[in-house]
C-alpha cells in the first residue's frame, strides 16, 4: 500500500472512530449488559458504586482482593470528563440502587480531554452527580481530585495549580451540605504538587502503593456515610 493509499485508510478509519464515538459520547453502552445481569441489591446488602474515570477502573487490577467485595461495583471509565458520567449517572448509579456513591472526577476535565472546562463547570458537574444521588436516596461521598503535576498527554496545563482550586471548591461544597468529602490530595501531594513517583509512574495513575493508601481512606469515608 503506497503512502497515500495509507494515510486515506487511516483518515476513515479515524473518522469512523470518530462518528461510533459521537454516537455514544457517555459510553452508555459500556457497562449495560453488567447493570442489566447484575440486578437489585439484596436485602441488607451495602451496595457501593465508584464512579470514576482511568483511576477508578484501574483500581481493581492493582488490588483485586478490594474489589473482590460483590457489593463493590466499579463504574469507572478511563479518559472520562464530568459531562460524560453526569450523561450516565443515572444508568450506571441511580439504577443500581447503591446504598453509597463514591464520586472521584474532574483531572480529565482539567486536562480538556472533552474539551475547554472552568472550575466551577467542573465542580457544578459533581454537584449535579451529588444532588441526584441525594435525590434517589443514595449517600454520597465527593473525593477530592488526586495531584497531577503535570499531564504528560497534554503538558502545560497547570493542573498542579489548578486541582487545588477545585479541591477547595469541593470541600466546601460537601461541608456545606453534609456530604463526605474523601480527602486523597493532601496524603499523597508531594512537593510539587504532584504525585510523587512510587505513587505514580506516570504522575498521574497511581501505582500498587497508591491505592494502598487510597484503600483505608475510602473505607473510612464509606463507613462514615453509611453511619
């Protein structure tokens, strides 16, 4: 195949990507067959769903013993903004019936990967998140955005300035409305604001040691609002 014949192919191929995309910007079609077998809660089960993006689904092949739990069920998707899981909070939490969400979003919103986002676009996303849970009887806990010092997909972006601000914003949005804010920003910060490298190969996804201090954390703040 000669190089123009290649670079066209490549152009639809990237185009079609583009359009099967555009057609399911959620990712609504992600975990439906998982919603649909996994069912209702039992009687007395304390059903938890984290809804996230790359950091959440990645959680459990780095400690799979934590999601062994059935009544842990992850709804994580990598690369996603707020507006893409705000889309599929209701398919994905409301309608599993959880006794608790746990909310960790926004890095990606900071790093544009839906395009240009603000703060307080980002933070309103997760009020909205929040605000239907509470809505559908559901607790909610509002982690803070974990550091980034910077992206090494798209570099220059200061989330290392900027994830700060958003934090502030969250916590005092979830201690003004009784909401459990899971604070994983200030234990692992390093002097950068960063995350610093055994938490983080990629100063970005946290490693095996990352999530062991990420585990208890989250424990604690499930406890917390099912108490």
């Amino acid at each position: 195949m000669n190089k123009v014949k290649y670079i066209i192919l490549l152009v639809v191929l990237l185009g079609l990507q583009h359009t099967t995309n555009a057609q399911d910007w959620p990712d609504l079609n992600r975990f439906r067959k998982q919603n649909k077998s996994l069912g209702l809660p039992s009687e007395g089960e304390h059903r938890v769903v984290f809804m996230g993006n790359s950091i959440t689904e990645g959680w459990p092949s780095m400690d799979p013993e934590y999601f062994a739990n059935p009544s842990y069920i992850n709804r994580g998707i990598s690369g996603q903004t707020t507006p893409q899981m705000l889309l599929r909070f209701r398919a994905d939490v409301i309608d599993l019936q959880p006794k608790v969400v746990v909310i960790l979003a926004g890095t990606n919103d900071i790093a544009g990967n839906t395009g240009p986002m603000t703060l307080e676009e980002i933070r309103d996303n997760i009020i909205s998140m929040s605000e239907l849970a509470k809505a559908n009887g559901i607790k909610v806990v509002i982690s803070s955005v974990l550091p980034a010092h910077d992206y090494i997909w798209r570099p220059g972006l200061e989330p290392n300035i900027k994830i700060p601000k958003l934090n502030a914003m969250l916590k005092d949005y979830a201690e003004t409305k009784g909401i459990i804010y899971l604070d994983y920003f200030s234990v692992m910060v390093d002097d950068r604001n960063g995350l610093p490298k055994d938490l983080a190969d990629d100063g970005v996804h946290p490693t095996k040691k990352g999530y062991a201090i990420m585990r208890p954390l989250a424990e604690e703040a499930i406890a917390r609002a099912l108490n």
